[in-house]
C-alpha cells in the first residue's frame, strides 16, 4: 500500500513515552468532560438540594446503556480505521470515516426517540424513589434531545484519535466544559430552572463539542479523514467491518450498564441517601475511570495501528507496559481516594448522613480498582488486534451474568448497601484472572494474523 501521508511515532517511538504522549491528552480530555458532568451534580446538590442531586444520580445508569451501546460502534470504527492508517491505505481510512460519521447522525437519532419515549418507564422499572421520579424524567428527557451532537462528537473523535490525534479532541472538551459550567451557573443558580436547567447547560456544551471535532474534520485538507459531506453515506461493507468489532463492544457495553442498573435499582432500595451517596461516589471515582479507560482507547489505537503495519512483537511490548503503567496509576489514585473520601464528598453536599454512607462506600470499593485493571488493558489490546468474540464473552459472564446473579439470588438473603457494592470486586477478580488466562494462553495474535487480508501480510513481521 502506497503511504501518501506522514505515519505518527505511535509506530517508530518509544513504546512508554508513546503510549503516554497519546494517553495524557485523553485523559485531560476525559477530565475535562467528567467535569462538566459533576458540574451539573455539584451545583445542582448544594443548590438545589438532595432530592434534586439523587435525581440527576439516579439518571446515570440509564444513560450509560443507551449511550454505551453507540460508544461501542464507535471502538469499533476507531479499530478498523487505526488498522488502515497502519497499514498506509487512504482510501480505506476516506470511506470508513465517512459511513461512521453517517453511523453517529443515525444512532443519534435512535436514541433520541428511545429516550423520550422510554424514560420514565425505565425509571419506574428501576425502582427510582418516587419523590425523584419526575424530576429525573424530565432530567432524561431534555437531556436526550442532544444525542445526535453527542454522537457525532463521540464518532469524530474516537476518528482523530484512530489517526493519533489525541490534542484537539482535548481542546474541544476544554471549551465545552467552559461553556457547560457557565451555563449551569446561569440556569441553576441564576434563574433557578433547577435540574432542567442542569440538562440543557449539557445539550448545549455537547452542541458546542461537535461543531468543534467536525469543523476540524472538514478542514482537514489532504489527509485521508477530510469530512466532505457529498460522500457522507453508509459504506454496507465497511459498516460490516465497524460491526463485526463495534457490536460485541457495543453488547459488552451495554451488558455492564445492565448490570449497573441492576445495582442502582438495589441501591434505589435503600432511600434517597443512599442514591444520593451513590450519585456522589460515582462522581469521585470517576478518576479512576477516566484514567483506566484513557489508557484503555491508548493500547487500542497504538496496538491497532502496529498491527495494521504487521508490527506484532511492538504489539505485544506495548500491552506489557501499559498494563504496569495501568497498575502502577490505579495504586496512586486508589491511595488519594481512601484518604480524602470525607473531603470530597463535603464538596458536593453537606448532608451529614449521605457523606457518612458515601465514605463507608468509598472505603470499601477503593482498594478493589486494581483488581480491574486487566480486563481494560488486555480487552483493549486484543479489540485492537480484532479479537472481540472471547473477551466479550468473558465480560458478559465472568463480569455482568455473575454480577446480576450475585444481585438477584444473593443479596435478598441479606439486604445491605455492602453487599451490592461486593458485587463489583468479585467479578473484577474473575474477570481479570480469566483475561489473563486468555491473553497468555488463548494464541489469539496467530488467529488474528491469519484472519488478515493477504494484500496487508506481506510485509508482517512473524508473532
């Protein structure tokens, strides 16, 4: 294949430095994008109140499903065009660009009927407090409406990145989360529209951040991810090669926020302090999250694009070291959480009751994240390399299928907020213990090499 364009250091450079040059940006992008997430819960929780704060909380599984399931599609777009761009074919990377950004108008528009139409039943079937019900219905509601910006934010992005563009989707976040704050600021504190007001500072934001990416696809002139909207159309044959990866990550995304939903029901259980205390703990351990999913789309993309320039043994180097600059993160955060849970609860309430739950679950939860740490980085690796079928079955039984199983037939015997929030530890540590296996000893690499095209083999390098 002819390289008519310049290939990044992800392929030549230090593995270490690489992975934490393409990491970094991601994770400050995650950041700034978490930020104007908690904005709407702080500022709603200390203005507001804590019925308004558990009702945005009680939202977030819900979302995580709907909006989950297209982030899965967008994995596997970001997979197939970060194999192409390896392998230096531009006309690949022109027609899988232009179908998944076709892809992103359509699922945005999907999810913002199934939203509108399905909310409140959802919530109900959730067990949402019935003091919270409507607030957070008409908290979705509103906030669903701004699925197709989202999408296409959400499309263009996981683009630049397949290509090593890891800086502009961080400055879009910057800017967005910028404008999300003021907003919220002026319709919550200001005008007092409450948790409404919350809901549209985030459409417009999400509005804000998809202008943005897709305004830098359009004037990308010369490169092989220009947005020319006269080829905006589904490809059915590069929408087989974004579904044949996306549709198991997609299934495997939607199966933990099933699984979530489960746990937020049992939560629901418990009172509005509970969910409160729930909502708030989601919010600090996002940096967690953020860090191992950053590092998760950073083994994807590096680990997609030497494998589409048949570079197997930087391959397998690359996921090595960032599973131990995944470990090595997930301690630190874990011993920065543990010691300030009470302080930073008190930022987002001051509800003495619901900071006293909340620390009892941060307490108990923190020290378990490192547990997790292999099912993002070897499932992201072997996703990168094409392999989806195992990992995600691992992740749908070992993870999801024992989670609710736990859920369903366990903790009725005995109903604590503690054991729900056991849950988790267990299937991580199943989980990981199962991907391990698989990664050293599935002989996945050979698989996924002989299920190459022979026209991107000859220049291989033997695994």
């Amino acid at each position: 294949m002819k390289r008519g364009y310049d290939q990044n250091q992800i392929l030549t450079g230090g593995i270490a430095q690489q992975l934490l040059l393409f990491f970094l940006p991601i994770w400050f992008g995650t950041f700034f994008q978490q930020l104007y997430n908690t904005a709407d819960t702080l500022i709603v929780g200390n203005v507001v109140g804590t019925a308004a704060l558990a009702a945005v909380g009680a939202t977030g599984a819900l979302v995580q499903l709907l909006v989950g399931f297209f982030t899965g599609l967008c994995s596997g777009a970001s997979v197939v065009i970060s194999q192409s761009y390896g392998a230096g074919d531009r006309d690949a990377v022109d027609r899988q660009v232009h179908t998944a950004l076709a892809l992103a108008v359509a699922g945005g528009a999907a999810l913002t009927v199934v939203g509108l139409v399905g909310s409140r039943f959802a919530l109900t079937l959730m067990d949402t407090p019935a003091d919270i019900l409507d607030t957070a219905s008409l908290y979705l509601k509103i906030y669903f409406l701004g699925m197709i910006p989202q999408m296409l934010y959400n499309m263009g992005t996981s683009i630049l990145r397949a290509v090593g563009d890891s800086k502009r989707p961080l400055y879009f976040l910057i800017i967005a989360s910028i404008i999300n704050i003021g907003l919220d600021l002026l319709f919550v504190l200001v005008l007092g529209w409450g948790v409404a007001g919350a809901a549209v500072a985030t459409i417009i934001s999400q509005a804000a951040s998809a202008f943005l990416t897709l305004r830098c696809l359009a004037a990308s002139e010369g490169m092989p991810w220009n947005l020319q909207w006269s080829k905006l159309r589904i490809d059915p044959a590069i929408l087989k090669g974004i579904c044949e990866i996306g549709l198991p990550a997609a299934l495997q995304s939607s199966l933990y926020s099933l699984s979530n939903i489960v746990i937020q029901r049992g939560i629901n259980g418990f009172g509005t302090t509970a969910v409160a205390a729930w909502s708030v703990y989601g919010k600090i351990d996002f940096l967690f999250w953020m860090t191992v999913n950053s590092l998760g789309i950073s083994i994807t993309t590096f680990v997609g694009q030497n494998f589409g320039a048949g570079l197997y043994q930087r391959v397998k180097k690359g996921a090595a070291i960032c599973l131990g600059l995944a470990a090595g993160m997930t301690l630190c955060i874990s011993g920065i959480l543990y010691a300030g849970s009470s302080v930073l609860f008190r930022m987002f309430t001051q509800d003495s009751a619901v900071v006293a739950q909340g620390v009892q679950m941060m307490h108990f939860l923190v020290p378990t994240y490192v547990t997790y740490v292999a099912i993002e980085i070897l499932s992201g690796t072997l996703r990168g390399c094409g392999d989806v079928k195992v990992p995600t079955l691992i992740t749908c039984f070992g993870v999801c299928g024992l989670r609710v199983a736990w859920l369903l037939c366990v903790v009725p015997l005995h109903p604590t907020v503690w054991l729900v929030e056991f849950s988790y530890p267990l299937t991580w540590t199943l989980s990981s213990a199962l991907f391990l296996i698989y990664y050293y000893r599935g002989n996945w690499l050979k698989r996924c090499i002989a299920a190459r095209p022979a026209t991107r083999k000859a220049t291989c390098q033997q695994a």
